[in-house]
C-alpha cells in the first residue's frame, strides 16, 4: 500500500507539470495583449510605457523563461503576484477556495443522499412502474444544463418565494443561516446531473451484483431480500459507484464556475472567470493547477478506497 500511495504521488507531481506546461502555453495563445488591456483606454499610452510595464511584469522575456521563472516559484510555493491587484496569487485563491470547496461539498453530499435510494429504489423494483420513472427522470437530469436548471429556479424563486434570499453569498461564520439557505439553489442546480448519473450507475452495478450465484444462494437458503440488498449486496456494487464519484468531483469543480457566475458566489470560478478577461495570467495558472491538484488528490483517494469497500482488491 505504501508503496502504491507514493507511486501515486509521483504522478501526481508529473499530471501537474503537464498541466503545467499546457496552461501556461494556451493562456498565451488568447487573443489580445494583457498590457495593452491594463492600460485600457488611457490616453496617456506611449510605446515607452506599455514597454516599461511588460518589462516590470516579465513579459518581455521569451517563452520559456518565463515558464521556468514561473515553475520555480511554484516549486518554493510562491504562484506569483496577480497582474491586476499585486497580491500573491495564493492568497487571492484561499481567499476563494472555501467557498467553492463549500458549494461542491453540498452538492456531492446532497447528490448521494438522494442518488442511493433513488438507485436502491431502482434495481430492487426492476421493470415495474417505479423503476420506469426513475429512468425517466434521471435521463431527463442528464440532458439539463445546470447554469439553464439553476436560470430557471431564480425566475421561480423571484416569483413563488420573493422573500427567499437567492443571490451573493455570506459567510456561514457570519450568518449560518443566511449562508445555508443561498447555498440551496445552487446546490439543487450543480448536483442534478450527478443524482441522475449516480443513480443510474447505482442501479446497473446492483443489477449486476443481484444476477451472481452467491446471491442466488442466499435466496434458496431463505435470507431476507432486504438483508441481501443491503449486507451482501450493496457494497460490492459500490466499486463502480465511487469511480463515478470520483470523476464527478471534477464535473463538480468545473460546473460550479458557471453557476457561481449565476448565483453570483464569490468563488474560485468568478476568480478565474475575471481573470480570463483581464489576462491575468498567473491567477488563471495558479486556479487552474490548484483546482487540478485537489482532482488528482481525490482520484487518489477513491483508488485508496477501493481496498476498504472490497478487501480483494490488490495494489501492484
């Protein structure tokens, strides 16, 4: 195992310099000059200033200088300053990260609380009524956008609830409930297609896991069904479940940067969003390896996983 988890590790550091390099690379390719941006529509711009001011920001220097300059400041954890504001970069994305880490936290916990029964609900009523409706729904779920779900809950909430606050964002050390409560539609918009994904995928694995001989036997030696679904079942149709899990926490951190844009939440992709628009290149660079680093970290710990849900699982 140990040796598994720093095999792991390794190619963490390795998925994050290709990302590295691949960042760094297509933020240059936009369009548009980030100097000639910052100056704006300043009457005052000569030659001589937007030269001094690429040179202060080292814009002047060849591509791979810059990289490396970059690199190795990320190596000492130093993500560089952000071209607009002149704070650290790291700073600017702590600043942001909790409140995304909170709205993706709510959402995943939210989508497996209801996506379980749902997928439970599912496979032990196969080909009834129930189950037909709940593949239904949860293809209905799938073809949803979630900034189009969480549009049309801000046009029925100001309608139906005027008094339900739906926009910004207070700090839940502030105003728990106040914080708890602009969370909800946000949360209902990002983790409806994951409860339709999960379910689904919780519904074929159980299926499958159902159709094995050994529950079969437990059957003809007389266990309950619900003891079969739930003690000898369930977990061994949970492999396929947390890969899922896993890879939706990626679907997670990337659609939150739209709803947070809806619902405007101050998060880290309102942080990016802007930093885009502005060539802010190092805040783009440094949220994009940060949000990438917490993904691989995740996938890590679901592989980890798989030994605690099924012990036969080796690691080679």
């Amino acid at each position: 195992m140990t040796s598994y988890v720093v095999r792991r590790l390794l190619d963490l550091v390795f998925v994050l310099f290709g990302v590295s390099v691949l960042i760094f690379l297509m933020l240059r390719m936009i369009p548009g000059d980030a100097v000639l941006i910052m100056l704006g529509a300043n009457v005052d711009i000569t030659p001589d200033r937007v030269e001094a001011l690429r040179r202060s920001l080292g814009l002047h220097l060849p591509l791979h200088e810059q990289y490396w300059q970059w690199l190795t400041g990320v190596v000492r954890g130093d993500l560089g300053r952000s071209i607009w504001t002149g704070r650290p970069v790291l700073d600017e994305i702590l600043a942001r990260l909790p409140v995304t880490l909170q709205l993706t936290g709510l959402a995943l916990a939210a989508a497996i609380v209801v996506s379980f029964p749902i997928g439970i609900l599912s496979a032990s009523l196969r080909g009834g009524t129930a189950d037909t409706v709940v593949r239904i729904l949860a293809i209905l779920g799938l073809t949803l956008p979630s900034f189009w779900v969480g549009v049309l809950m801000l046009y029925f909430a100001s309608i139906y609830l005027p008094l339900w606050p739906t926009i910004g964002y207070v700090p839940f050390a502030d105003d728990p409930g106040g914080n708890l409560a602009r969370m909800v539609l946000p949360v209902i918009a990002v983790s409806l297609p994951m409860v339709a994904g999960l379910s689904r995928i919780l519904r074929s694995s159980l299926l499958d896991v159902l159709s094995l001989d050994y529950i079969r036997t437990g059957r003809a030696k007389g266990l309950a069904r619900r003891t079969l679904l739930y003690k000898h079942a369930l977990r061994n149709a949970m492999i396929p479940v947390v890969t899922v899990i896993g890879v939706q926490v990626g679907y997670l951190l990337s659609g939150v940067v739209v709803i947070e844009q809806v619902f405007a939440i101050p998060g880290i992709g309102r942080l990016v969003i802007g930093a885009i628009n502005e060539r802010n290149y190092p805040l783009v660079q440094g949220v994009i390896l940060i949000v990438t680093a917490v993904f691989v970290f995740v996938n890590l710990l679901v592989d980890l996983a798989y030994a605690w849900i099924d012990p036969r699982v080796e690691y080679a």
